[in-house]
C-alpha cells in the first residue's frame, strides 16, 4: 500500500531519532524547518508528529518545541481479554514491585477517585509494574485494600498473584462482583516521576472495584498507563444454546 506524505514524513523522523541523530532530549527542527525540508504543509507534518507522539517517541508543548523522549520506541502493554475476567489480570510476564505501603484515610480528592465517603481508611500499596528489573516501567498501580487486609503484603505470593486471590485465599473474602472503569486523565508528579514521563502528561487511568455479597469494596486498584504504551483487545465468540 502506498504510503501518504505525513507517513513518510513520521518514518523518516522516527529514523533519525532511532539512528541518534536527534538524540534523546533533543529537539526536533520547527514545523516551518520541517514542511520546507519535506515540500509539505503544516497538516502533513503535524499528522506525522502525531504519529510519533503516539509511539511515545517525542512530546509537544506549545512555545516550548518538540522534544524526543525515548530514543528506543517502547514497550506497549498488551492485555488480550477472552471474557471480561481477564481485564482483572495482568500478563503473567510482568513482574510488579511495591514502592508505598501505608495507611491512609480518604480526601476530598481521593474520594472522589474511589467514589467512597471522605473519611474512609484504607490501606494503600503503590506500586510499579515492568516487563524485567530493567524495563520501562509499563503502569503504576494504587491498591486499596480495607485495613483488616493489610497484611497481604507479607504474604510468599503476594507478588506473584492477584492482590484480591491472596484475601480470599488468605481471609475468606471472596469477589461476589467487579466493576472496571476506563477514563482518561493527566498524571500528577508522584505518579509521572515514578513512570519517568512528563508531568501532566496524558495517559489511560483503569479503575477496578471488588465487592463483597453485600456490595461493600474491599479492594479497589487505580491503575495509569503512560499515553501509548496499553493495548486492550476483547474477542468474543458467538455461543450456541439449545432452545
């Protein structure tokens, strides 16, 4: 298939970022550079940015210029769901490391977050989630466990399985229903310097929520995964039932 200008335009900028010549926090040439040096118009060439800007490659910010960001175009986090109890999982090649654990008890901000009453304590493990030691950090997850579970985090398992199997396996809490929210949103500086992206830079914010039979949470995860680097595919299938 014939490739479009902008197309050719991306992929002769994602070469030279990738080869080095604009290495790694520096900046690309301006627009008015670019559509001379590519004889194109400042459509073209934005829609190439963007196309960059989508592989995680560089970052724009209006009187401030493009800046390349990764010099490697980086892992994208794929999570491939054949029902819907798959969204509660990560890949099993992914390996999580708890950077906070402590007691907290609900804000006006985080309650609005965690759709609770403020005042509410929890206990909250912050975590990051990578594909090795020294990977790109792919999300960083807040869990959210009622206080009594806290101590799942000593647990042999506890980084090895789902933080809601280790409370029923642990004390009995089984999950009697989940709920998953998607939602976009911009990264504060905790999270943003803990993924090594940009403050306030966009990125995909996954809630997931845990009851109980009474439909009290028990558990409830914020996950935020940078702009570009998460994938969701569902597949469904037709089934057949005897009438």
């Amino acid at each position: 298939m014939k490739q479009t200008l902008y197309q050719k335009i991306s992929g002769t900028l994602a070469e030279r970022i990738l080869s080095g010549e604009y290495p790694l926090g520096s900046y690309l040439p301006t627009e008015e550079v670019l559509c001379k040096e590519f004889d194109a118009s400042h459509h073209s060439v934005r829609d190439a940015l963007k196309i960059l800007i989508g592989k995680g490659l560089i970052t724009r910010r209006a009187g401030a210029g493009t800046k390349v960001i990764a010099a490697t175009e980086p892992t994208v986090f794929a999570n491939v769901a054949g029902d819907l109890r798959h969204l509660f999982s990560y890949p099993q090649n992914t390996i999580r490391k708890n950077l906070i654990e402590e007691h907290v008890t609900c804000d006006a901000i985080l309650s609005h977050v965690l759709d609770c009453p403020v005042g509410t304590p929890w206990f909250r493990i912050g975590a990051l989630r990578r594909l090795n030691e020294n990977a790109q950090p792919l999300c960083w997850t807040d869990f959210y466990l009622l206080p009594r579970y806290s101590e799942v985090v000593k647990l042999k398992e506890h980084f090895s399985t789902p933080v809601h199997e280790q409370i029923e396996k642990s004390y009995g809490q089984r999950v009697d229903s989940a709920t998953v929210g998607i939602t976009l949103c911009r990264l504060g500086k905790e999270v943003a310097d803990a993924l090594d992206v940009e403050d306030n830079s966009p990125a995909l914010r996954i809630i997931r929520r845990y009851f109980d039979a009474q439909k009290n949470a028990f558990e409830i995860t914020v996950s935020y995964h940078p702009e570009g680097d998460y994938n969701c595919e569902l597949n469904f299938h037709r089934e057949l039932r005897p009438r």
